[in-house]
C-alpha cells in the first residue's frame, strides 16, 4: 500500500496545482447530481491505479462507469510524442 499513499497524495498534488493553491479559497456548494458529473482518470496498465480509481469512485458513491481507463505507459513520466500519441 506505499505506493497508493503515494498516488493519493500525487492526487492532492494535481488538485493544488488545477486550483491555483488556493485550497482555502475555494468554496465548494453541493449539487443534486454532482457524482454523476464527476470523471476518474486512470492507467489501464497499472493494476493499482485501477484500483484506487475504484476505491474513490466507491468512496464518493461516483458511479464506476465514471472511471476512463487510459491507455497509458507505466511510470512517473512520460515523453511529449507518447503524450501526443497516447492521450
């Protein structure tokens, strides 16, 4: 389980960087239908984001069929002509 601490906290990582850093900013209002519009990304090639993708949309009642597997190398990086090609 090391590695998905260290994917979730990746997650956070993106999240701060989409928002600007400004966490505290941010006000969040609940809406009806919220974990219908909500999109899981993962690496179809690495078991463990699979099943961290699961475990959120499990956690977030996110319906499963929300989870786009990608495709995608393995690994932290990935050159620009995979991201060109693969994504």
């Amino acid at each position: 389980m090391p590695m998905l601490k260290r994917r979730i906290s990746m997650l956070l990582a993106m999240v701060t960087l989409v928002t600007g850093g400004m966490g505290a900013d941010l006000v969040f209002r609940p809406v009806a239908d919220e974990a219908q519009r909500v999109v899981i990304l993962a690496n179809s090639n690495d078991p463990e984001s699979v099943e961290l993708a699961r475990f959120y949309s499990d956690q977030r009642n996110i319906p499963r069929g929300n989870i786009i597997a990608l495709n995608l190398p393995l690994g932290e990086e990935i050159s620009w002509s995979q991201y060109v090609s693969q994504l």
